[in-house]
C-alpha cells in the first residue's frame, strides 16, 4: 500500500480543482440572483418583457438591460397583423425580423403576440372579413406569420382578448371575428395554428380579472366557460395568457378570488402566463417614493397569489422601463390621444424609472420569484420549428 495521504490534504487537493470550487460554492450560501430572468429560473420560470425593436436599436442602455433582465421578448406591436399587413398584400416584415434577430443573437425566445386581435386588425381586412365572411383571409394570414417566424417562435397568443361580459354575447366580444363567423371562431382559430405548426404551444391571452369588482369577477367566470367549453370540445388548448395590467385606481386586488381563478385554471389542465404586467397609477402627485411604494406594493401582491400556483409559468412586464411604456401615450390606453388633449403623465408602472435605474417593483418582482417554489415542475420549452 502506498503512502495514505491525510483527509484534510486530499480535500486541499481537490479544493484546488475547478470541479470543486464550483461545488463548494453552491452548496454555500446561495448567492442573491443577478437579475429577474435568474430569479425566475429559481422557480422553473421565466421572465421577459415587451419591446419595439427601433429602441433596442437606438438605445444601448435599453438593450443592456433587456439582455439581462429577461429570457423571453414579446413583440409588444410588430407582429400584430396591422403591423406586418398593413395594406392588402403589402407586408412589413422588417422591425419584427430585426425583433427576432435580436432575440436570436442573445439567446432569448420570443412569445408570438398576436395572431387574432380585432384592435390589431387592419381596416381592409375588417371590412374583407365582414362582407365576405371567407375563412380563407385569417387563415392565409396565419400560414404567412407562423410560416416565417414558426421556426423560432414556439407559443402563440392565438386569440387576443375575446371575452366581453358588457356588450357581448354570452360572455364573447362582439368583434370583427365572432360578426363574421360566429362564436366558433376561437375554436377555429386554435384549429388553424395547430394545423400549421404541431409543435407550438396555443394560448388564449386575455385582461380584467384581478380586482373585488363585479365586472372583473363575471370576466373570470365567462373566461372560464370559455375555457371549459374549449377544452370540451377538444380544441387545441395549451395554456392561457393572463395580461395582468394592474391598476390602482380599481381598488384591493381580489386576493381570494383570483387564487380560485388561478387553481380553475390549472385544473383545467393549462398552463398560465403573466403576459402583460404593469401598474396603472391613479395618485400621480405625491412623492416618488410613495408613488414606487405602491406600485410595488401591488405588483408583489399580484405575484404572490399568481406565482403560489405551480401552473403558472411565467411573468412577462409589458415593457421593462417607464421611459417607454403604452400607459404615458396617447390616451393612456392604447389609443391615439384625442385632438388637442395633453398627453398623460408619466406612469410609473415598469421595473426600471425613466433614467434606466431599477425601482422598488424590481425587487418586488424579483422576491416574489425567488420566493415561490414551483417544486416537481420541469420547463418545456415550447418545441419551435415544427411547422406543417
Ligand atoms: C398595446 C401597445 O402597447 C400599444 O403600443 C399599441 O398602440 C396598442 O397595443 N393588450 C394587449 C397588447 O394585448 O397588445 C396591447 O399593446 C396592450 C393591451
């Protein structure tokens, strides 16, 4: 037998190699996550945002932060149909091919948002629709998108927005699609993406479901007939995305509903994202360490309920910064201001201020994933590139 070297000397040696530095360091105190896609890779997630892809390109700063904030990107305009049609048979396809090949370049995946909206719809193909009532429009308008883009986009927000509970029909919106189709049309639509690419995951995306209000809680309940009617029904239903554009102004969140909501969901075998969150101010005159307070406040709330529920499988922020977000543009909603109104004021609803420098709602957001466990689930990451 050759000379034994002692314990402590074989530890020495063997704390001198690479392998065993690193295991040493992770079985030491976990160090705190650099950043939210690192928090949220703790609880088997991810995390993303929302950009336009001529601030990436104008903007280093902004560009620095989406590489190290987020492991997914949602094209929050170019991939609407309004964006890449924009008249009959003219596409505009450049700003989400620069999107997607900026994503590329930095090994981030990009949701498909989206295919069916009535608010993204070109005029021209909403009066086509209307008076010809010809199926064959939306889905040539699918094979062109997922045909370019499904071999790198692997989950689709087929349908935006189709519940109204206030001029609706049963719970649905009275859009463009259900006036021309019928109530089918979202079974139909999820029909037509699996047809043509089998592999992606389909998603419902839809708001207005938080707060202890009587519309946002028949907007629960028609969603999840919705749902249930689709899953009956055998449609091809992966997951739903919940957009979760909070709002101050609408009261306390409605903690003991939504965690129904969210087990509902899952009991229905889907698969849920946080698709589009931010915070709506309504008190923009107090002090900005109140206002960031309670902006923080509610996206942390928000997170706990949504992230105690292992379904739940990401958080994506509809931007990352208050220096660009839809809610200090045009009417605060989306829409062009009207004619001659001041434009709103700066909300503070994103995890980054104006001047790029992280806010409370950073670190809420950041806790509130490391602090959820979503034990037993594995990622699947969508299987992008199986397009028929
Ligand atoms: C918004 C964009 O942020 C705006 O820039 C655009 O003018 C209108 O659409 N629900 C959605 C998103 O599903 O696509 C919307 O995005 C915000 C509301």
């Amino acid at each position: 037998m050759g000379p034994s070297i002692g314990r402590r000397a074989l530890l020495l040696a063997m704390a001198s190699t690479p392998a065993f530095a690193r295991a040493a360091v992770t079985a030491g105190p976990d160090p705190a996550p650099a950043s939210l896609s690192a928090a949220a890779r703790r609880s088997v997630r991810y995390f993303g945002a929302a950009v336009r892809p001529e601030l990436l390109e104008q903007d280093s700063s902004l560009r620095q932060l989406v590489v190290r904030d987020c492991d997914h990107l949602t094209p929050e305009i170019h991939l609407k149909w309004d964006a890449l049609e924009p008249a009959k048979g003219q596409y505009a396809y450049g700003p989400a091919d620069s999107l997607l090949a900026f994503a590329q370049a930095h090994g981030l995946r990009v949701r498909g948002h989206t295919l069916l909206w009535d608010r993204s719809t070109p005029e021209w193909a909403k009066r086509e629709l209307l008076e010809r009532r010809r199926w064959r429009l939306v889905a040539e308008h699918f094979a062109r998108t997922m045909g370019r883009y499904g071999d790198r986009i692997g989950e689709w927000d087929v349908v935006n927005e189709p519940v109204d509970t206030e001029g609706g029909d049963a719970g649905l919106r009275l859009n463009t699609f259900h006036r021309a189709f019928g109530r089918g049309y979202v079974r139909d639509a999820l029909i037509q993406a699996r047809e043509i690419a089998p592999g992606a995951r389909l998603l419902i995306n839809d708001y207005g479901f938080e707060y202890a209000n009587p519309v946002d809680r028949a907007r629960r309940e028609a969603f999840l007939r919705l749902l249930e009617e689709l899953k009956a029904s055998g449609a091809p239903l992966d997951g739903v995305g919940l957009q979760a554009h909070l709002d101050l102004g609408k009261g306390p969140l409605d903690a003991r509903g939504l965690s129904a909501f969210f087990a509902r969901l899952a009991d229905l075998g889907l698969d849920v994202t946080v698709t589009e969150m931010d915070v709506k101010e309504d008190d923009y005159a107090s002090s900005l360490g109140v206002r960031d307070g309670r902006v923080a406040d509610e996206a942390r709330r928000y997170l706990e309920i949504a992230l105690s529920q292992p379904a739940v499988r990401g958080v994506v922020t509809w931007g990352l910064s208050d220096r660009h977000s839809w809610l200090s543009e045009g009417d605060g909603a989306g829409n062009p201001a009207p004619p001659g109104a001041a434009p709103p004021p700066l909300n503070r609803g994103l995890p980054y201020d104006d001047r790029y420098a992280p806010k409370p709602m950073y670190w809420a957001i950041r806790d509130a994933l490391i602090g959820s466990s979503r034990a037993g689930f594995a990622y699947r990451a969508p299987r992008a590139g199986r397009v028929a």
